[in-house]
C-alpha cells in the first residue's frame, strides 16, 4: 500500500503557525480516495490521540482541543494529506503522526516534531 511520508514540523513560537504535509506517492488512487485520514500526535510521556480526520466524503473531525485553530485538508489528485495549525501553544508539542485507514488496516508515517518554545 505504500509508506506515508510526513515533513513539515519544527520550531515555533507560541501564537505561531505551521502545515503538517503528509504525502503517499506509492498509495494507488482507488485505495487513497475512500480512506479515512488522519493527524495523530503524541506527546512525551502520553498516549497517541487523534487530533483530527477526514472522510473521502471530505467529512472533518476534530479534538475538542485543537476546534477552531487545526485545519485538515486532502488532496486525493496529489494523493496527500494537509494539517495547517494556527495559535500553536507549547501543549501542543508533539510528535505528529499521519494516518490512513482502510478496511481495517492502519498504515502510519513516521512522525515529525512539532515544538511550540518560546
């Protein structure tokens, strides 16, 4: 089915802003199209929790604690997965993991750092 890779973490300030791309270039159209994607993240010491997905019907769904500042997005032409952060606070410091699901196969990318450091 074919990896998934993630790029686009780093440093930033508290107030600040990044997008998260996620990309699945050996992933064939008919299988990345129907599945569910999604942005995970896990910080030190702490479970992975889902901070947000989407449907292949473009239905979002978000962690109560990310509403209204996260953004996932698709783009099933270029076959990626999008998560623009905007008023990043240091709790949100994690690891980010992208995720497709389908059929009940889980398949993860392997995770970029996001730090929110004054």
């Amino acid at each position: 089915q074919g990896p998934l890779v993630e790029s686009g973490g780093g440093l930033v300030q508290p107030g600040g802003s990044l997008r998260l791309s996620c990309a699945a270039p050996r992933t064939i159209t008919s299988v990345f199209n129907p599945s569910i994607l999604g942005w995970y993240r896990q910080a030190p010491g702490k479970e992975r929790v889902l901070v947000a997905s989407i449907t292949g019907n473009g239905i979002t769904n978000y962690a109560d604690s990310v509403k209204g500042r996260f953004t996932i997005s698709r783009d099933n032409a270029r076959k990626r997965i999008y998560l623009q952060m905007d008023g990043l606070t240091p709790v949100d410091t994690a690891v980010y993991y992208c995720n497709r699901f389908l059929d009940g196969q889980n398949y993860w990318g392997q995770g970029t750092q996001v730090t929110v450091s004054s």
